[in-house]
C-alpha cells in the first residue's frame, strides 16, 4: 500500500486534521460523497441533453419494455400495461404482442377499442391427435370450423393442462384445459366417464367372444385387477366399436387378444358426452360453452 504523502504548501496541522477520525468528519465525508454522486448525476443529464439536441444520440435505437411504454401512452399503472398485453389486447405495427418484456423503440403501438383488463376466461381445447405422436397442440392448426368465438392467445397453446392422455399409438379425442373444474371432473370422474373407442382389428375372433366381451362377468382380469364391462359391437367386417368405463392402457388390446383378434388401429371419438364429430386430424378447436363432459 502505497503512503500517504503531504500536500505541498499545507501546513503540517491543516494535513494531520484531514485523516483525523470522528464522527463529525465521517458525516461530513458521507455528505460531500453524496454530493458529488448528484452532481455527476446532473452533468451526465446535461451531457445527454446537448448529445440528443446535436444529434448525437439515435433515439430510434433505444428501445424500452412495452409494458413500460403502455403504461407511459395510457397513464395506467405497469400492472394494468401488462394485464392489456397478456390479454391480447396490443399490437405493435399491427401484430398482437402478448409477451410484456418485449423491446419496443419507435414502432406504433394500438390498444384494441374493446380491450379489457378483466382476467382471461379458463379454456377448454379438443384436439384431433394423430396415431403415432404425442398429444401437442403446438404441432397443430386451430380448426375453421370453430364456432367459439374465442380469441386465441399464446398461452393457450402451452399453458393448459393435458386431462385425458392417449397412447401414442392411438389416434383421437384428447382434452387440453386450464379450468380447473373441467381437469377435477375428467380427473375424479376417470372411473364412470365413458369412452368411445373404434378399433381396426385383424384375425378370425373366438366363438362366444363377442357374447363374453359384453358380459357384466366376463371375468376378464388386466394387471392383477377385474376389469368393469364394454358395451362392444362390430361397425364392420374388420372394425369394432367400444363404449367402457373407466379405461386403462392397454385394456382395449388385452381384449381383443383375449378373443383372438390382433389391434391394427385405435381412435378415441368420445369422451363423456362430448364427441369429436368432424374435427380433423391434426386440428383443435375450443369446447363450446353448451358442451358438457
């Protein structure tokens, strides 16, 4: 540590009182610390101040939050900003922005007449998935012949919760939802829910098979546990369709096994008493408020 020499041309007492302890010279410090700290604040100001009158700052570079820059265009507070962005309600040179970190410089910014900052209502997406993939609404396209009216927003895609899984393997019906009544019923309700099943089967089915797949005690048993009875019947040659309660993976081919038929493909058209009627593969749309599970 390098010492601390004498100021040339102080007198020694003047020099010694400078590093002198106390409490009134430490105050004293702190004050004219601070002191320094609003004056580089001020000249820094001016020095941008003359910058932009010479142009020497490009404010069209600059960028800040969009929920700032709302909040700052409609006098609002930040949380009422984001409430407007999350909601779907801005768009930035005419494209929906609902992300409120999103960086913004000069760009038009536009508040929808109709905007509110009431909270989203809870959704309920059906989705068509196709045999051989994992249920995912990003992979999918938001059908045409949706009739819900309802604004779609990103969150929709991959914020809602997966309540009526399906095998890869399989194809069909599956529910993707963020109300919590709708995944409580689907959850608890697993049991009595039916679902309808269409199955493409192969091979020449047992004598009695059918009679014994639609017995109350058909006795057929499946990971150690009795399975609840089907209502099941041939659509044609090469096809069966099953109505059961309470399905399991694996049961619908433990089945068809069991009587002497190979599964070929599965479809799920119905859960519950909403059907997936037209919907195509690949396709969602969102349950209808008159639509009942």
């Amino acid at each position: 540590m390098q010492p601390i020499l004498p100021l040339q041309g102080t007198p020694l007492a003047a020099r010694r009182s400078r590093f002198r302890s106390g409490p009134g010279l430490a105050e004293s410090s702190l004050a004219a610390i601070g002191a320094c700290a609003r004056i580089q604040l001020h000249l820094s100001r001016v020095a941008r101040l003359l910058l932009l009158e010479s142009g020497g700052i490009d404010t069209m570079t600059e960028t800040v939050r969009l929920a700032k820059r709302l909040a700052e265009m409609l006098q609002c507070s930040r949380r009422e900003a984001e409430q407007y962005i999350e909601g779907g309600w801005v768009t930035v040179d005419g494209v929906v922005v609902e992300e409120p970190q999103f960086r913004v410089a000069a760009q038009l910014i536009e508040v929808a007449k109709d905007a509110s900052l009431l909270a989203p209502t809870s959704v309920t997406m059906l989705l068509h998935k196709p045999a051989g993939q994992e249920a995912d609404l990003s992979l999918a396209t938001r059908s045409p012949d949706d009739r819900s009216g309802i604004k779609q927003l990103k969150k929709h895609l991959g914020g809602t919760e997966l309540a009526s899984p399906l095998a890869i393997a399989a194809s069909g019906l599956v529910v993707f939802t963020d109300d919590w009544r709708v995944a409580r019923k689907l959850r608890e309700d697993a049991a009595v829910m039916e679902h309808e099943v269409i199955v493409d089967v192969s091979g020449d089915m047992k004598p009695g098979g059918l009679e014994r797949l639609n017995r109350i005690d058909h006795g057929f048993t499946f990971n150690g546990m009795l399975l609840p009875p089907a209502k099941v019947s041939w659509q044609n040659e090469t096809r069966l369709r099953f109505a059961l309660k309470g399905e399991r993976p694996g049961q619908i081919a433990y089945f068809c096994e069991s009587v002497g038929l190979h599964v070929e493909a599965m479809k799920r058209i119905r859960v519950g008493r909403v059907p997936m009627s037209s919907l195509a593969v690949g396709h969602w749309r969102y349950l209808l408020p008159q639509e009942r599970f």
